[in-house]
C-alpha cells in the first residue's frame, strides 16, 4: 500500500508493532502538552499547556478525514485510526465530536493515544467513550519519581486524581484499555516504583499493560533504556 500525502492534521498510514495500519490524526500544533516528558522525541515545552480548548479548527481536521474517506480503497486497507497530537490530544476540546464523525464514516476502529491526564474529567471520559481502544500512559505512580519522569505542569501534578481517573474510565469503559508504561533508568524503575505501579494497575484493571523503555532518540540526554534483562525482570513481578 502506498504512504498518503502527508496532511496538516492526518499522517500515515504508518505500521505498528502493537496496532497493525494505522491513519494517525495529530489534532494539535506541537508541542502542545501538560506533560514535558524527559523521553520525549519532539522538542522541550518552553511553556506547557493544560487549557482544554479548539487549538485547531475542528472543521480543517474533519475536512481532512472526509478527503481520506473518498479513497475507498486506501480505507479499506487500514486496520484503525489513531487519534493522537504533537503533545496531549484530550486538551482539545474537539475530540469526541472527531471520533463520533469518524464512527459515522467507517466500520474501523478507533484508538487514542493519551497521557491520561485528563480523564479525572467527565467530559473527557465522555468524549473517550466513544473509542475502541484508548491507551493511556501511567509511567510512574509515585509522585517524585512521575515529576521527574513527566515533568507536569503545576495544575496537573496531582498523580491520585490522574490515577483515580484512569482506573474511573477504564471501569466504565466499553473498549480496551492498554496500559502503557514507559520506564527510564535511575529515574522510575526503583523497586519502591514498581510496587506502586503494581498497585495502580490492581486498580486501573486495564486489558492489557505495555512495558516499554527509551527507544527513539530522547530530547533529554540524560533519558536512558533500562537493558532487556531488567525490562524482563519487571515483567515478570
């Protein structure tokens, strides 16, 4: 199959390990984010955003996706869209009218990628609803260890209300939900990290967990891969 066009708000289809052809819709301008993840490939937040808003026009994007639409046969060959964003996609408020139009035009599934931030929000659980896969990302359930590690913007530092929001949604939840968890050495891989990571999966209950480490080229330098023999040691607790 060949690549699309690269567009300003759809990319792809690009293939995944985890999701098999995927049509990813970027829905904001980078790096528009509550979190400055040390891991992160896209260039450092001078300043972070946490205001849920229309950062792109949701006319433009759907636009997009009807333009994609009329290509029958490049839809046909797709295994799901996945909704994601240079930075947090449920900051734009948006979102669920995306996937709801999404939903109306095809049988695909629809997966969201998101740091889980905002889902203590019932409009964001609402929105998220209406997906068929939503993988949210709880890389450490400490609060020192998950500042270090994701860099919150101060109104999203609260780490119980993000976990409580996540084990929230994924209890009412329809879908799947894939917990993923993304591990850095000597920042949030301590044994005292992975107790309280198994405690906040007890409660998220998710279908499945993800366990991943740094593999594309960090923006922090300082950001380093735990080795295989480690990543399987936690696996395995």
């Amino acid at each position: 199959m060949d690549c699309i066009q690269y567009m300003k708000h759809l990319f792809g289809p690009v293939f995944s390990r985890r999701l098999g052809l995927s049509q990813g819709i970027d829905l904001l301008p980078p790096k528009t984010c509550n979190f400055n993840c040390i891991y992160c490939e896209i260039n450092n937040a001078l300043s972070l955003s946490f205001d849920r808003g229309e950062h792109v026009p949701i006319e433009e994007i759907i636009a997009e996706i009807d333009g994609l639409m009329e290509n029958e046969g490049r839809v046909n060959d797709l295994d799901l869209f996945t909704i994601t964003a240079s930075g947090e996609p449920t900051l734009h408020k948006g979102i669920g009218t995306i996937i709801k139009h999404i939903k109306e035009k095809t049988d695909k599934p629809v997966a969201i990628l998101t740091n889980g931030s905002q889902l203590y929000l019932k409009e964001v659980r609402e929105d998220l609803s209406q997906a068929d896969i939503v993988i949210p990302s709880l890389d450490s359930a400490r609060p020192e260890s998950f500042r270090r590690v994701n860099r919150p913007a101060k109104c999203s530092e609260d780490l119980e209300t993000i976990i409580q929001g996540i084990a929230e949604f994924s209890h009412g939840f329809t879908g799947e939900v894939w917990l993923e968890i993304l591990l850095v050495d000597n920042i949030n891989d301590t044994p005292e990290d992975i107790a309280a990571l198994k405690n906040a999966i007890e409660s998220i209950a998710p279908t499945r967990v993800q366990l991943n480490t740094v593999a594309r080229p960090p923006y922090e330098s300082f950001a380093r891969p735990l080795s295989r023999k480690k990543m399987e040691e936690i696996k395995d607790e």
